[in-house]
C-alpha cells in the first residue's frame, strides 16, 4: 500500500482537544523540540495550498524559532529513501517500499528545514526511538521532555509519544503542529495520547509556556 491521497481538513483548535490525565508542563531546560517525519514525500499526499499543511507548517515554525531563542535542541527524524526490503521489515508489508532513492523527496520541508546546529537522525520504524540515538542524546543532555510535532499523528507521533512515556520521557504531542491521514484519525490519535502516554496542547500554549 503506498500513501493516500489526504483530502484537506481542518486543522484543530483548542476547543476540538480532548481533557488531559496529566498537567506537566513544557520546561525549557527539560525539553527538546522533534520534527518528526516532515519530509517532503509524506507531505506529498497532501494539498500543500489547502489546511492543514499551511498551519502545520507555520506551527512548526514559530515552535522552532521560539526553540532557538530559548537553547532548547531541536532534533529531527527523516526516513532514508531507497531501502531494501530488508531494511523495510514489516513496513514493506504495510506501506510497500517507501521513499524512492531521490534527494528532493526524502528532504525535509523547505519552511521547516533544519537549521545549524539542529540534529537529524535517520530513522526506520514508527517510533523516533528505535535503531536511533534519540533516548541517549536525550539523557546526555539531561532532558526528559519530547515536544512532538510532524506526521503522521495516529502513525509515527503517537508511536513516538508512548514509546517516550515507556521510557519515563514526558511526550508533548502538539495538536496544531501534527497532521494525519484524516480529520478523524488526526481527531483519535490526540484522544489516546491524552489519555494513556501524554499531555496534548496547542502552539500557542507552547509558546506561551516557554
């Protein structure tokens, strides 16, 4: 199965979020800021011009800007084009081969690009965690808070976010600065992360916050 093509919706506002378990709030000395997956062949399935992508876009951003002013490491993910099956596993099951073996494709976003001194790491499965130096990076900083944003929100951020959680690793999946496949898979994954791995917020409280 390759990616679909996502027909636009909107993006969430804090009205549409669901209640939180926990009240941990971002701490700029705990937290480090990922960009998860924001490359341009998964947001290839998406009307660029038409929400959500404008607002994700915009939301990482601001996050980044506000990440750089404040010291807070800004680490991205990116999956590498041209795998072989067997570096696929069961994704090839799931999604079929993946990115192509092309540079503009596997790219991250021009408006959210990493800057000098941003981190990528290369990564494989769902979760920024596995066969990547995320956890470590994070412990030899002293940081113990992820503040989520990218795609897909119901795929790799919220494996991402209760993979930090089974790791003691406060996850902060940003509402406004994911995007999925659907109003209602976006609408879902928020539900269970608030509920079992994390604290859902917006942008604005982030930013407001920190």
């Amino acid at each position: 199965m390759a990616l679909p093509t996502i027909t636009p919706y909107p993006m969430p506002v804090a009205a549409d979020l669901p209640a939180n378990r926990v009240d941990w709030k971002v701490d700029p000395a705990r937290a480090v800021l990922l960009v998860h997956d924001l490359q341009n062949y998964f947001l290839s399935a998406y009307d660029a011009e038409a929400a959500p992508v404008p607002e994700l876009l915009r939301n990482v951003s601001a996050l980044k800007e506000r990440a750089a002013a404040l010291g807070i490491p800004v680490v991205y993910t990116a999956q590498p084009g041209g795998q072989t099956p067997a570096e696929r596993g069961l994704q090839q099951d799931f999604w079929g081969a993946g990115l192509p073996a092309d540079a503009q494709a596997a790219a991250i976003a021009g408006p959210v690009a990493p800057g000098p001194g941003d981190q990528v790491l290369r990564k494989w499965k769902y979760s920024g965690f596995v066969r990547t130096s995320l956890e470590e990076d994070l412990r030899a900083q002293g940081r113990d808070q992820l503040v989520i944003t990218g795609v897909y929100a119901h795929i790799g951020v919220l494996m991402t976010a209760c993979d930090a959680w089974m790791r003691d690793i406060q996850a902060f999946v940003v509402a406004d600065a994911v995007a999925d496949f659907s109003a209602d898979d976006h609408a879902m994954a928020l539900r269970w992360a608030a509920g079992r791995c994390a604290v859902v917020t917006t942008t604005d409280e982030v930013l407001k916050g920190s």
